[in-house]
C-alpha cells in the first residue's frame, strides 16, 4: 500500500498539533475550539491531548484575545490564534498590525513575536458576503508578517507546524473549499520551510503562478492548453511573504511569458506585486 490518505481538514489538525508538541509553551486560542473542535472540526482532538491550559475556548472578542496573545508571545510564549474566518481579522487589525507586527521594530530586536493566526477565506458556496473575502494581500502589505496559503492536506500540515516554531507572526491561511479535497500526507510530524515556491508542472511556454484553490484551476487549464499545443509551467508559491522569486524569475528565463492567477482583486493584489 502507497502512504496514507486524508483530507486537508485533518491534515490542519495534524499541523496544529505538530507545533504543539515542539514546543510546550505553544498554546492555542479561538472561538469554540476546546472540547467542541472548531467551526469545522479543525481542532477536534487537541483539547484531549493538551488539555485546557494550551488549548482554550474564548469570547467572541477577536480584538482582546489576539492581543493577549501577541503580549504573550513577546514574554516567550508560542501563541496561536484561530480567528475561524480571514473577514473575522478585520476587528483586531489594531493589534495585528499596530502592536503584533510592529513589537520586534519597535524593540530593535529584543522582542520576537512567535505567534501565528490561521483563518480560512475564499469564495465559497453558503458563505455570504462577510466570510469570504480573500484579504490576503492586505497582510502582504505589512512590514513584520509572513503569508503562507498552503494549497495541498502535505503542505497545510507542513507549512502549520514550520509557522508556528517561527518567530515573527505568521498568517496561515486556508480556502474553505480545500478542506475535503485528499492527498497523502506522512503520519510523522514534519516541517515545511517558509518560502520555498513549488514547480507543480513543468512547461516551456508560459509560466503560471497560482497560490492557494487556484493551483487546481490553474492545473486544469494547464490541461486544456496541453491539448491545443501550448506547454504551461505551473508555479505554487505556497508562501506569498517571504515568496521564492528565484524559482519564478527561472522559470521566466525559460518561457517569456506570465500568467498570475489569484482570487483576490485585481489593484495592489497578489498579481499585481509579481
């Protein structure tokens, strides 16, 4: 039998918990995500392994909590925070952005902020307007944050536990319509380095960058075109800050030609920084 199959949903659990058994001051906070296990199941079986003090249910107060875990990882603590949706990020921008981000700048270094907030996004059906948005390159923006959108159940588990044992602040985020989708991802706890783009396809034509649902998008059209003769490089950056612009200025070299494909808007977007 090949290695073992399991949906990007359980392979979020896998990544949580990896981190959290690395490094025992790691703890986790969020909305409904102790002994219920997450809007999505996303955390079911963390609360058993590491009990109340490292996994705990908090108030619908976005803006309190992800604070107190941004002054808990300047005292050395590993925080995480699960903010259920991106959209959700929106009430506690002041201490993303002004205390979170801006605490090792601010202290010349002496301060890390070890800390790493997961959330899902995307356009998805049943979601409405205030649960899909796909703000991702709002955090590009920000001096002190790394973006990672994993884009396979391998590398959510992967890139999770390397976010978490980093120590600047970490967005991993998640589209809501990957979390069934399957793939084989190793039992072992494992690490993915930050910043290390993904060849998913090689071509000689056009080179293709597609971070997060649109990687499967991508490969479809690189399909299509195959059939019509047109040879598609298809590139997943896995980490948009810090992004491997080495593999993509190679890959350029070699076909001239660039497509960027992402579901967020077309000004100061993704697309637009590449």
């Amino acid at each position: 039998p090949g290695m073992r199959q399991i949906t990007y949903l359980y392979a979020i659990r896998e990544g949580y918990a990896a981190g959290m058994r690395a490094d025992e001051t790691t703890f986790l906070v969020g909305e409904g995500i102790g002994r219920r296990g997450g809007c999505f199941s996303e955390t079911l079986g963390l609360y058993d392994e590491f009990g109340p003090e490292r996994v705990i249910d908090m108030p619908i107060s976005e803006s309190g909590f992800v604070g107190m875990c941004a002054g808990a990882a300047t005292c050395g603590s590993r925080a995480i925070v699960n903010l259920m949706y991106l959209d959700f990020a929106m009430v506690a921008m002041d201490q993303i952005v002004n205390q979170a981000a801006k605490i090792p700048y601010l202290s010349a270094g002496q301060f890390l902020m070890p800390m790493t907030i997961t959330a899902l996004y995307g356009i998805c059906g049943s979601a409405g307007a205030h649960h899909t948005q796909p703000l991702h390159p709002w955090f590009m923006y920000i001096p002190g944050i790394k973006v990672v959108m994993p884009a396979t159940p391998y590398d959510v588990k992967g890139l999770m536990a390397s976010a978490i044992m980093d120590d600047s602040l970490v967005m991993v985020l998640q589209h809501r319509g990957l979390l069934n989708i399957k793939g084989e991802v190793p039992e072992e706890d494992y690490f993915l380095p930050l910043g290390e783009a993904e060849v998913v396809r090689e071509g000689s034509d056009i080179t293709i960058v597609a971070p997060g649902v649109m990687r499967y998008r991508a490969m479809e059209a690189a399909d299509k075109l195959a059939k019509e003769g047109i040879s598609a490089e298809l590139i997943d950056p896995r980490t948009l800050l810090p992004l491997d612009e080495d593999t993509i200025v190679n890959s350029l070299k070699k076909t001239n030609h660039l497509v960027v494909v992402d579901e967020g808007h077309s000004p100061c977007g993704f697309g637009a920084e590449i």
